[in-house]
C-alpha cells in the first residue's frame, strides 16, 4: 500500500457556499470542489486481491451487533455504554499493522476505521442534533485518528486513502458520517474475504430506501440522494454512468424501467443524526 498521504487543505471558496447570495440554485460544482474533491485521472480501482494477512474485527462486528437497528441507524444510548469496547477497537486500529494486510483487508480496515472514528466523535458531541453542528475544526479535517500508526483526519481516510487507492463507487455506499441521509450503518465488520458481497449488498439498501432513491415512470425521472450528485465523478463520466448503476443496483420495482436517457434529480440529504428509534434503544439497567 502507498505511503499513508499528508493532510490536504480545502479551499476557503467554501464560505461563499453559506452566504446570503441573491440565486437559490445550489453551485454544484462548487460544493463539489470544496467539500468533495475530485480524484485523479487514473486512481488505482479496486482490482483484485492479493495475498496478505486478515486484520481481525470481531470485536467491531460485536458491538456493531448491540448499537445498530434494522435500518441501520445506532443507538447512541447503548454505544454510551459500550466506550470502553469502541475505545479499546480503536486501540488496535491504532498499531495495525497494514501493509501486511491483503489489498481487500486494507480497504475493509479504512472502511470499518472510517465509521468507528465517527461513532466515537460523536460520543464527544452527545447533544448534537447533526454531525454538522460539531465545530468545523473538529470535525472531518481534524487529524486526530491513529491509524495503523499515523494520525489521520476523516477527510483524509475518505478522499486521500480509499477514494484514490481502491477508487469504486460503491465506497459511497459504505461511509457513514452519523447522518440520516448517510447509506445505513452495517451490523457487521468489512472484512476482505467478503468485501465485494458486502459492498453489492449496501449498494442494493442504500438505493431500496426511498429517502435515497425512486423512480417516476410517468416523467421518467430517476430521483437518487444528493451523495451520488456531489460525488458524480466518482460514477462515471455521463449521466449514463449514473443511470447504469441505478439499473445495476435498484429495487427490481423499476429497475428495469431506468434507461440511460431517463431525466436524474436529486433528493435531499438528511443531515440529522442517525439515531434508533427502536424500542430496544435504551439504557440498560447494567453496564455489559
């Protein structure tokens, strides 16, 4: 695996994003630029795996179990509970060792790293009604994760790491940042020796939810979440591309009625926390 790369910094153009501008209209290009930066011409893809050793998650897959619902939201009361489990997986994401891993085991590692660093900087903000309200500083561009002995931002795991060295659209369905909006959370560790089932399978829940995704025969207009419109690249070159991963992964419902000339528009991300609504999301009378 490469040299875990140095932090990059994201243009101050953002500001312009927030401010009282006379058009409505969403500058696409702009956020995409800003907040979700283009990857090379010729990232390295997935590609095939090699040899190599297996990292072992299980202890992730574990509290995984006890934290997230069917629809993969988390109880942010029970994950309270269980800081000294997440805590200590951290711990072991912190000395791995990962350029002993094989080429799937490495992406699993900066999957699983990616979504167990945002649970836990989420129990640092408790009260929080959005990952975006976390101050900036401390949120994605903080280097503050050790992983496989180096600190690392959010930022940094998501578009330097996986997005350049194992660049596949389905990455996006596999990130979680602690928002409704986000694919749901897996109650089970990526693990190598799985990692393409698993990534076909959050591909095919992240477009049968309609919060994500739905098809208007009578327009014939292909609706799908903001994340495949701020990451367009990342599917492809055209509208087509697009389109082809909405037939190769959406409900059977329509799947079959989405041509590669169907009208695409975006629905709106949810930025509101994650949380379980289910009933078995309470404090337990005992500590586990």
């Amino acid at each position: 695996m490469p040299t875990l790369p140095s932090r990059y910094c994201f243009c101050l153009t953002a500001l312009f994003l927030f401010s009282g501008c006379a058009s409505s209209l969403r500058n696409v290009q702009v956020i995409r630029n800003v907040f979700y930066p283009e990857i090379p011409e010729n990232p390295t893809l997935l590609g095939t795996d090699t040899e190599g050793d297996v990292f072992d998650h299980r202890a992730w897959t574990t509290l995984l179990s006890e934290l997230v619902d069917d629809q993969g939201f988390v109880c942010y009361t029970k994950l309270a509970e269980r800081e000294a489990q997440l805590n200590a997986y951290l711990d072991e994401l912190a000395t791995a060792d990962i350029d002993r891993l094989s080429r799937y085991e490495q992406a699993a590692l900066l999957i699983n790293a990616y979504n167990a660093f945002t649970l836990r900087l989420m129990l640092d903000y408790p009260q929080v009604t959005s990952i975006r309200d976390i101050p900036a500083a401390k949120r994605w561009k903080d280097a503050r994760w050790m992983l496989a002995g180096e600190l690392q931002s959010l930022d940094a795991i998501e578009h330097e790491l996986l997005r350049v060295h194992y660049a596949d659209p389905r990455l996006h369905m596999v990130l979680v940042c602690a928002s409704i909006g986000c694919p749901p959370l897996r109650a089970e560790a990526y693990q190598g020796s799985l990692l393409q089932a698993q990534l076909d399978d959050q591909s095919r829940r992240f477009l049968a939810s309609e919060r994500n995704a739905r098809y208007d025969s009578n327009a014939d207009t292909l609706w799908v979440s903001e994340l495949l419109d701020w990451f367009r690249g990342d599917f492809g070159s055209s509208d087509a591309d697009l389109q082809r991963f909405a037939q190769r992964y959406g409900p059977e419902a329509w799947r079959g009625q989405v041509r590669e000339d169907s009208r695409i528009r975006y629905l709106k991300y949810d930025w509101n926390v994650n949380q379980s609504q289910a009933e078995s999301c309470s404090p337990s009378l005992s500590q586990p």
